[in-house]
C-alpha cells in the first residue's frame, strides 16, 4: 500500500532505539525525510548513520524534559530540514518502579516529565507549522498501562493514561487544521527498555532470558495471546499507518499493538 507521504519531513523522538529507530526506519522505507532526535549527539547521530542507507536522516540531540532544548530542537530541525510534517514521540522511560508507598514525590514528577511533558512540549513546538501548512501527523506512544495499570509502576501508567488524555484533547482541537493526533498503545515490545526489565527480572529468580521473558508472560500478562515478545517494527507499522495520507478520518484514535495484553474490547 503507497502510504502517500514520501517527500515529508518526519520528527521522531527517543529516536536512537528501539521503537523510534524502527519507526525512523520504516518512515524513511515510505521515502519521507526524518529528523531523528535523542538524548546525545554522539549517540543519535551514530543510529543516523545506521538509517542513511534508507534516506534522508539527520541527528539532532536534546533533552526534552529541558524546555529550553526543546525550543533549541524546534530551531535546529527548521534550520537544518524545515517544518515536520510528521511528529512522531517516542522519548520515554519506565521509570522509578515500587508499590505505591514506596515511591517518592520525585519519583511521580520524573515519569511524568519524561512520559507526559517532553510529549506535550514537542507538540506546542511544532504544532503551529502544521497548522500553517493545514496538514499534520502527531503519534503518541502510549501503553497497554495506561487502561491496565499494574501496581509496581503507577506513574509510569499515569503519564501513559495521560497521553490518551492529551491526544483526543488535541485531535478535537485541530481536527480542523488537517492535523490528526492518534496514539499507539505498545505491551511488551521487544527494545532496551524491556530487555532492562528481563535481565532484572533474570537476576532476580536466578534464570536466563529467555525464561524471564517466558515466566513474565505467564505471570504478569495472561491475557497476551500472542505469547511472545512483540517487535518493534510491529508498532513502526501501525505508527506509519496513522502518519499516512490514507489515514485522513482516523484521528483521536488509540491503536492497540499490544499481542492482546489488554483483558477488555474498548
Ligand atoms: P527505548 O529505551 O529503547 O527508547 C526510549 C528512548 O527515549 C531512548 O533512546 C532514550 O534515550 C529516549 N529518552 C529518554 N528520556 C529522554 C529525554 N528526556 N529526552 C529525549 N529522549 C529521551 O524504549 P522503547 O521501548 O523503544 O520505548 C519507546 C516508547 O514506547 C516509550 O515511550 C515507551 O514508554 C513506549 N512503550 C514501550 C513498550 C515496550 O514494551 N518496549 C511498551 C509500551 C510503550
């Protein structure tokens, strides 16, 4: 299927690994252009190099719980490749974990300024061009916590619940200016950021991998009917489907990759 975006310009956050990268891959695959944006220069511009063989992609770091650096990212992308047409935010941590008298009051505020605010911040940033040109994509990846909350990360389930909240907020309120703003809503994705969860989880019970990933499967997630770690190109295809020109009656919509993590329909 021709997603009818080559020659846009895609920002792609917490683009250095795994969602981001694979998403920054498979939109450079549909020929769109990709700023991709990370916590280090060094780091984001050697997963640039990785992409280039697929297109045109630049690296182009911040720290997006800094305002300041995101107003700077918003300069950089402008001056360097123009306005995105596309934003995809893929920045995002699990975060401080602990039954809920356990965590601090710090723990709460950085989930929430890593998970909810860098999104909401990118957004006001590059929002505004979309609206000019009357045509936009804005995805953010949610999680199967944010309608599921598991009980050892509440505030990574709320800043994730929050970002529901922000994207149908958003999709009522440019809805008119040809933008659409949808969210993903990933379980289990086989990137760093779980790998960390199994090898913790490894350690833990005194096992390898491969029975950590099989134990938090049977355990923790039964409902996931696909009984495997998902993949992060899985969810790089739902994003570009929800980026494309084909999607243009979609919007305020929660797409759910998620192996079937999720007990309920809606
Ligand atoms: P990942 O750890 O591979 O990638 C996250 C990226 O975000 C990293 O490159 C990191 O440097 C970047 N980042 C973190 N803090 C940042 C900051 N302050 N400023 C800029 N960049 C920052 O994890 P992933 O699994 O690819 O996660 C991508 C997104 O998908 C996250 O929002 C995550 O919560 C969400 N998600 C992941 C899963 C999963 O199972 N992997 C499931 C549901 C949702």
């Amino acid at each position: 299927m021709d997603l009818g975006i080559s020659g846009r310009l895609a920002l792609v956050t917490g683009g250095d690994s795994g969602i981001g990268f694979q998403t920054a891959q498979r939109l450079l695959r549909e020929g769109v252009r990709v700023a991709l944006s990370d916590m280090k220069q060094d780091s984001v511009d050697a997963a640039a190099e990785k992409l280039r063989a697929f297109g045109e992609v630049r690296g182009f770091a911040a720290d997006l719980t800094d305002p300041e650096q995101v107003r700077a990212l918003h300069g950089a992308v402008r001056d360097g490749m123009g306005d995105p047409d596309i934003v995809v935010s893929a920045a995002g941590i699990t975060g401080p974990t602990g039954l809920f008298h356990d965590l601090t009051e710090e723990d709460w505020h950085r989930v929430i300024d890593v998970n909810f605010l860098t999104a909401l911040r990118v957004a006001r940033s590059f929002i505004p061009a979309m609206r000019e040109k009357g045509w936009g994509r804005v995805v953010f990846i949610a999680s199967e916590d944010a309608v599921q909350p598991y009980t050892d990360e509440l505030p990574y389930c709320a800043s994730k619940a929050a970002l529901l909240s922000l994207s149908k907020g958003l999709s009522s309120t440019y809805g008119p200016d040809g933008i659409t703003v949808n969210c993903v809503s990933p379980a289990f994705i086989e990137t760093p950021m779980t790998d960390a969860m199994m090898e913790k989880r490894a350690k833990r019970d005194g096992v390898d991998i491969a029975t950590a990933v099989k134990t938090f499967i049977d355990k923790e997630r039964p409902m996931m009917t696909v009984r495997r770690r998902g993949r992060a190109e899985e969810v790089a295809d739902a994003i570009a489907y929800l980026v494309s020109a084909t999607a243009t009656f979609t919007t305020g919509a929660v797409l759910r990759v998620d192996g079937g993590s999720v007990g309920t329909m809606v």
